[in-house]
C-alpha cells in the first residue's frame, strides 16, 4: 500500500489555507481566541498568586496576630499586660511585637486646622522598639522608636499614612489627638498586615503617659512571629497563652488572607477555563463549518484526487490535516497573544510575569484536538464522496 | 489494455434507471479511439467505468491485464495511480499550486519520492510544451495552456491508458487542435488513449471511432475495419 510521506501530507493539508488565506485566518481567529483566553486568565492567576507569594515571603508567612476577642455580650475581653510575655515563652515563637492602641477619637491630621471629620481613615497605635523587628517592617525613611524617643512626641507613619498625609520625608509635624508630634520615620508597605500600613505609631512610653487613661487596657493585637513551619503548632496553644482565663481570643493566621485569595484567583482561574470552553467550542464550529463548505467546494479536487489514485481514507486524512492547521495556527497565536497579555497585565501592575508552562504548551495541544473532532465529519464526508459524482457535479 | 465484457450498469430507483446495457469494447497499446454520442448516451459512465472510478452493475472490466473486480478499494487505488492516467473539461487543476506542482500532483498517490516528482514533472511539461511556464499558476495560464497542464498531469505517471473527457470542450477550435495533436502524439508512444466526445469533427481524427447511443454501442468503426478484412 502506498503512504503518504509526513512531508507530503503537510503540503496537502497546506493547500487549502494556502488557496483561501483570509478565510483560514478568520476560522483560525476563534481557536485563538479561545486559547489567549484560556492562557491569558490562568497566566495571570498565576501571576497574581507568584505576586502574593512574593508578599507573604517579604512579610514572614510565619505570623500571627493574637487580638483580644468579643465575649457573648459583645463586649471585648481585653488581653491581659502580661500576654506578650506569655506568648514569648511559647516554644518556637521568635518575636513579639506589641501594638497598643489609643484611645477612641485620637485622630490623625496633617495640622491642627483639618475638620475633625476628616480622619483620611487612619488610626493611632502605639508601639514599642521591639515591635518594627517582630512583624518584619522594613523603613521607607528615618528611624524607628528606640529608647530614648519612645518618650517623647514623635511620630512613625506607615506608608499608606504617609502618602494620605502628603507627607515623604521625616522632620515635619503632624496633629494627632490634639497634639503636634514630629514625624522621625516613615515605613515601607507592611503587605498584608494592612492596619501597619494606615496607621500613626506613637511610643509606647509616651502614650502610656501622656495619652491613655491610666490602667486603661491597651494591648491591640500582639504580632506573633514564629519559627518556619510551625505556624499551625503555635496557633493552637496561643491564645491560651496570651489569656488564660479567657477563651475570647481571636488568632488569625496572615496565610488565611493568603488561602482566602489563593480561593478568589482559582474560582478565577475555572471561569476562565470555562469561558474558555465555550471560545474552543465556538471555534471548533467555526472550523467544522469551513471545512464543511471546503469539501462542498472542492469536490472537484477530491474527484481528481481519486481520480490521480488517492484513497478515500487519504482524502480524509488530508481534510482532516487542514482541520488540524486551522486549528494549529489558531492555538499556537492565541498562546502567544495570550502570554503577550499576561505580560502586559504583569508589567502594567510591576508583578513578576508567570505563564505556566503546561498551559503554553497545553492550550495549542487542546486546540489540535479541537481540529481533529471539527474536521472528522466533513473529512468522512470528502473520503465517502463518489468520484464520479465528485467530478460530475463541479 | 482495456476491456469492457458486457458492461450493464443501471441507477437505483422506480423503475431502475439502466444506463449502459452490456458493453463490450476492447481498447489496445497505443490505440487512439474516440468514443462518441450525445449528452446521456452513457459515455460518461463508460469512462468511469473503464477508468475504475465506478462499478459496473454487471460485466467485467479488465484492465492492463487485471480484472478490476477482485481488486480492493486501496489495490484499485493503486491501478489509478500508475496505470491510468485523466485528462477532464474542467482542467481540475488546484489554483494555489504552480504548473510544476499541479503536474508533479500526478505522481504524490504513486510513491514517488518528491525530489523525483519535480523532475518528472518538469520533464512531463517540456513534452507538452510548457516548459517556460512551470512556475506560473493556473489563474496565469490560458485555457489551452492549463489543458496541457493537465495532460502533463496524466502523461507524468507513465500511464498505460489515458482518459480524456472532452478535453477540448472548453476551448476554442484552434487550441483545441493543438490539444488533439498532442494526445495523437502521445498515442504514438504506446498509450492507449480514448477520448470521450460528443463532437463527431473531432472524432473523425482519431484512428477508430465508438458510437454510442442510449447505452449500447452502435458503430465501432475498429470492429468495421475487422469486419472489412476478413471480407
């Protein structure tokens, strides 16, 4: 029996997009669409979830907030003063930091003539040396609290703090709870710890003096940093450390944001897939249909063919080869039109850029499975086709 | 090299529909016969039959010395692409493809390898004088150039029979001409050739003309000539 070299079926597959270049490109055009759809939402779930990884690893995905929790009455249970040496003695903690708040109604304005109503949705703690160092803060500029100037009226403002301030650079004042404090340093983003992010630290020391009620209970959450790994171990025996006699503390864990997103961009990601279902399907159609009118068209060729000696399952072959190279061509531009979005989309948003590979290469592989099944019945129907008929009908 | 043995073939329906009713025709090497009748006379089916690309209803087809009945679809396949060679009113020749590749297409279902399809097509459309035409297409060619085109199609595989369905049907008398003198030729080189037609000027040039009329031969002016010299 005669065959049909790879070489000599991939020219005769050829002809057909090669004699009709607009009507290949449009057929084509669905299977792309359907394959940058697929590429482009799972690459930039993908991208979303490198970039959340990257966030989680620059704040420690080892952490924990220990915050005082509500009661039945809905009233909080405060933490008592001594929570924060409690939970350092818990085994595999590493850092304790404190924030302490302030009381209600201390604001935080640029001076002393902003409305009161004003507030730019920032909040007053207060905080120790030691607290920068426990959640893994880093400074945009200046300095932190030490010693000598938790004492006194000065300021540290978180970034987001800054930026609403207007304020870039340490040395001014700011007006909080009727009261100028300088600002000695200002804090890059704390990720995911978003309440860093928005807040005015005060020192410790100076707040327990000169702004809280005395014996008022003023622990906010204790950020709780703990050795790698370790993260559900600690969670377990926390609370009972920071408040043994009460179980109404909340303990969250930041990798629960990071699971709570990880479900949003997967939920994400088989919309995208089932969108792009519907894209191949569509396409597959659309190929079907070409093919469809091709062999009407071509019943000429087919006849010659069978006539020149072509077997009816080489007639076939060759129908369903174009399906395949409409198909092809759609898939492998849709990855790259889809990969040049994820790109895009990571550059626009300064993430780090992931297509994952098994979807680059995947999606024009799904996409020639496509062009086999759209191809097979007007490739059936070319190879059942009489030749006599075939030729008698042009 | 061809024969038909009491070739019927009829078309399904109420009544059947009975095309050709038991053809007998015997077509030497290097014959060149004409088979003549009008639109519906059958002769169509008469060359799809002796062509193999369709079976009789009953009868016997043998050609260059096989009988097409015992034969599978792809071994049938096969005859077509060495032994038979078509040339059609129509041209049927692929648009996208060069005179080169149109013609090299005549050897791709026999197995040749495709360096030596190019050279043999080359060679196939120097014989029928196109040589300086193998790189343009069809839509540059003229109607009498694409016809040699597709002689050059059927010549390449060195058939042992050729087919020609009213090769000169659409062009003009003077092309037309030269397309006959080139099938004359190629029947000096031991080819069979018929030729299927319903012109009867055109028939009068070949060496043995077969009328045929509502499915049955009526005239075989071989048989006559037989007929003459045994009398």
């Amino acid at each position: 029996m005669i065959r049909l070299s790879p070489a000599d079926q991939l020219r005769t597959a050829l002809i057909g997009p090669r004699s009709r270049p607009l009507r290949t490109a449009l057929s084509a055009l669905g299977i792309a669409v359907g394959i940058a759809a697929l590429t482009a939402i799972t690459g930039i779930a993908a991208s979303n979830q490198a970039q959340l990884l990257a966030d989680l690893d620059a704040l420690g995905a080892n952490m924990l907030v220990v915050q005082p929790g509500q009661g039945p009455d809905q009233v909080v249970v405060p933490l008592p003063d001594t929570a924060a040496a409690m939970i350092g003695r818990v085994e595999d903690v590493q850092r304790v930091g404190v924030l302490e708040s302030v009381p209600d109604g201390i604001g935080v304005y640029r001076n002393d003539l902003i409305p009161a109503g004003q507030g730019n949705g920032l909040s007053a703690y207060a905080a120790g040396p030691a607290f920068l160092a426990a959640i893994g803060g880093s400074l945009a500029s200046g300095s932190w609290f030490d010693e000598s100037t938790r004492g006194l009226p000065v300021t540290v403002l978180g970034s987001s703090a800054a930026a609403r301030l207007g304020i870039t650079q340490p040395g001014v004042r700011v007006w909080i709870g009727a009261q100028w404090y300088t600002v000695i340093g200002i804090l890059n983003s704390a990720g995911l710890a978003k309440e860093v992010d928005t807040a005015a630290f005060l020192g410790d020391d100076w707040s327990r003096d000169n702004v809280s009620e005395a014996g008022a209970d003023t622990i906010a959450a204790i950020f709780v940093r703990v050795a790698p790994g370790k993260v559900a171990d600690v969670h377990k025996v926390v609370a009972q450390a920071a408040n043994p006699v009460s179980p109404y503390v909340q303990v969250s864990d930041l990798s629960d944001f990071a699971g709570a997103r990880d479900k949003a961009d997967s939920s994400l990601s088989s919309l995208a897939v089932g969108l792009a279902a519907i894209a191949l399907l569509v396409g597959g159609i659309g190929i079907a249909n070409t093919m469809v009118v091709a062999v009407l068209e071509r019943r000429g060729e087919i006849g010659l063919r069978r006539a020149l000696g072509a077997r009816p399952g080489q007639v076939a072959s060759q129908f369903v080869g174009e399906a395949i190279v409409l198909a092809g061509i759609g898939g492998l531009v849709g990855a790259l039109a889809g990969a040049i979005a994820v790109f895009v989309y990571a550059a626009l948003g300064a993430q780090v850029a992931v297509v994952p590979i098994e979807v680059l290469v995947g999606g024009p592989l799904v996409a020639l499975a496509v062009g086999v099944v759209a191809g097979l019945y007007p490739a059936l129907s070319a190879a059942r086709l009489s030749p006599t008929i075939a030729l008698r009908t042009v | 090299m061809v024969e038909l043995v009491d070739i019927v073939k009829e078309y399904s329906g109420t009544p059947p529909l009975r095309v050709l009713h038991g053809v007998s025709l015997s077509i030497g090497a290097g014959e060149l016969i004409s088979v003549v009748g009008a639109s519906g006379s059958g002769k169509s089916t008469m060359l799809a039959i002796m062509g193999t690309l369709d079976d009789p209803t009953s009868g016997t087809v043998i050609v260059d010395g096989t009988d097409v009945a015992a034969l599978a679809e792809r071994d049938r396949a096969a005859l077509r692409a060495r032994r038979i060679g078509f040339v059609f009113q129509q041209f049927f020749l692929l648009p996208a493809l060069s005179a080169l590749d149109n013609v090299a297409l005549g050897l791709l279902y026999s197995g040749v390898a495709a360096g030596e399809r190019s050279t043999r097509a080359a060679e196939a459309l120097h014989v029928v004088g196109l040589g300086h035409r193998m790189r343009h297409r069809p839509g540059q060619l003229s109607g009498g150039e694409q016809q040699r085109v597709a002689i050059a199609r059927a010549l390449v595989g060195r058939p042992a029979v050729l087919f020609a369905d009213e090769p000169t049907g659409s062009l003009d008398s003077a092309t037309g001409d030269s397309i006959l003198e080139l099938l004359t030729g190629i029947a000096t080189t031991g080819t069979a050739v018929a030729i299927i037609t319903h012109d009867s000027s055109i028939a009068a040039r070949t060496h043995r003309q077969v009328a045929i009329h509502d499915g049955r031969i009526v005239d075989d002016s071989g048989s006559r000539r037989l007929a003459g010299a045994r009398a």
